[in-house]
C-alpha cells in the first residue's frame, strides 16, 4: 500500500445511512486488497465512533467500496449525532490503514 491520506467529510443522507465526500487532496487505493482493507479500517472507525448500521440493507451492485471511497455511494449506517459533520481520517501506510473519525480533518 502506498503512503498517504485519505480525508473524507461524513455527511448524514436522512432516511439513507451516510455518504463520504473525500477532501481534494485524499488518496484512495486503486488495488482490490488495499480497496478492502481501507474499507475495513473505515467500517472499525465508524463502529469506534459510535455509528451503527442503518435498516435500510446495502445494494451491493450500487454501494462498492470503490463507490464509497469516490463520494458516489450512500451505505447503511447511522450516526450517532445526526447533528454534526465530522471527517474521517485514514493514514494510509505500508500495512493496514488506520482512520479514525474526528470534529474537524487536523
């Protein structure tokens, strides 16, 4: 996995679950291993920070990992605080990715 970030605002789609709207300056992985464990690191941050999936089930022909990480997928899951927009944070590194769910991308 090549070294980077991925940053991503966490936008609320009332009734959907939520969608990501990566930052200009995001990385996100172009190789299928590397797609999933990012996604994985994603789906860890989210339930860390309290998310939780949404009734509404995943269409897997429309919501692809690839999907999410380019801002054009809403998945299943529901906020905490439906009130904020906070950002996820990914470090991508040699290995697994780390992210993490923050107020604010510094």
């Amino acid at each position: 996995m090549t070294a980077g970030r991925y940053v991503a605002r966490i936008v609320e789609v009332p009734d959907h679950g939520i969608k990501l709207e990566p930052a200009e300056d995001s990385t996100a992985p172009d190789q299928p291993t590397e797609v999933n464990l990012l996604g994985m690191a994603i789906a860890l941050a989210l339930g860390a920070a309290g998310y939780r999936h949404h009734a509404e089930q995943r269409d897997p022909e429309l919501q692809t990992l690839d999907a999410l990480l380019s801002g054009e997928a809403v998945m299943p899951w529901r906020s905490p605080d439906e009130s904020s927009t906070p950002y996820l944070v990914c470090q991508l590194n040699d290995g697994l990715p780390t992210c993490e769910v923050r107020p604010t991308i510094d």
